[in-house]
C-alpha cells in the first residue's frame, strides 16, 4: 500500500503506447533516491557512447562490425544481465543468464521495484541502470534502439518478452522519445512501454540529466 506523508498521489495517464505516471514514488522516498545519485559520492562510469550495435557474419557468429552513435554518458549499473554471443544464443540448449547485482547501492534503488510491481507486474528484473548525460550547450538526439532481446538466425526474436521503465530524477529540456511520443523530462515522472524503439535527447538548460532505467521481463 501507497504511504504518502505530503499525500500527493500518483497521477497515470496514456501517451500512445506510454504509460506516463508522474509524482511515480512517494516523496520522501524519491527525494533520498535523488539526494543519492546528484550527490558528489555517487560513482559514475564514463561510457563512450550511447548506443553500440554489433553486426556478426550469420555462419561464424564472429563480429564483423562493431557501430556506435559517436555519443557519451556516464552510468551505473545496479543490476545487469551478461549478452550471448551470437553463436551461443543460436544453440539449441541456449538459456537466458541471470542478471547480476552490481552495485552496493541496489538494496537501497530495490525500493522502487514494489511501485513498479504495482504499476505493471513483471516476472523479473534484468537490468537496472542509471544514466547521466552532461549538458553540452546544443540540442543532441542521441540513438534510436531497444534496450533488450535478441534476433536469431532465422529472424525470430524475442523482444515481445519484455517490457521497459524509465524514471526521470530531474525536470529538465531533455526528452525521452518512444516511437512518436516526445515526453519532457520531469522529476518522479515514470515512463512504462513496451520494449519498442526509443532514444533520449540532451538537455539544454540543467547541467546534468539523470533517468533510471529498467528492463524488465514479463
């Protein structure tokens, strides 16, 4: 059950195929979330890029082509999921790995997951991540991509497996786009959508944009 101490419920609403639900976590709860991550203790890795695709040759599962957008951010990891390689995931006996908690901060970040859980039920939780873009004074419309899911050689996939959730933790220009759906970064604002296509931009008129992002299989 929802425990408010300033009573500012939660307010859902639908863009296109996104659930928008702002004020998402109590604000007390969100609040120490926030201090956390915008706090100058919080570890951050730099990452040079934003999108990496690797491209493999369909008879030797070897990459062939490594691509990425030319971007950067920082993260952190809470919970990953180790990727296959494509010569493992083409086998018949190949089994999905079990995501991993990597960080000493997951016990504390896990308190969401009941709000999520409440939200849209999942079965578990693959990756969870924190992201943060540093304002770079001009408008960047970072990679389209889905977050998770693989393609075999056949062309099968299972993308329809999962479903995705980003939390804003700070109001600012930056968007988060979800096929056409353009939506402006706003603190305690969760987004629920299916494991489509999205991408974010960078923010213009804050120093930093922070969103926590979740895979999560249904």
């Amino acid at each position: 059950m929802r425990i408010d101490v300033d009573n500012v419920e939660p307010r859902n609403f639908d863009r296109g195929a996104v659930r928008v639900i702002k004020n998402f976590l109590p604000k007390p709860l969100f609040k120490e979330l926030q201090e956390v991550v915008m706090g100058d203790e919080f570890p951050w890795v730099f990452v040079p890029y934003t999108v990496k695709e690797n491209l493999y040759d369909k008879k030797t599962g070897e990459v062939i082509e490594s691509r990425d957008d030319g971007n950067f951010m920082f993260n952190h990891h809470f919970v990953k999921q180790d990727f296959p390689s494509y010569e493992e995931f083409k086998k018949k006996d190949y089994k999905e790995s079990e995501p991993s908690i990597m960080s000493p901060y997951y016990k504390q970040f896990s308190k969401i997951l009941p709000y999520i859980q409440e939200s849209k039920p999942y079965s578990k939780l693959m990756k969870l991540k924190m992201n943060l873009y540093p304002n770079q004074n001009r408008y960047i419309d970072l990679g389209k991509h889905r977050d998770i899911g693989n393609i075999d050689k056949s062309g099968k996939d299972n993308f329809d497996d999962y479903f995705i959730g980003i939390l804003h933790f700070n109001t600012c220009n930056g968007l988060t786009i979800v096929e056409n759906e353009k939506i402006k970064s706003e603190e305690n604002q969760m987004l629920l959508f299916e494991n489509v296509e999205h991408h974010g931009t960078v923010q213009t008129d804050t120093k930093i944009r922070i969103v926590l992002n979740f895979n999560l299989k249904k």
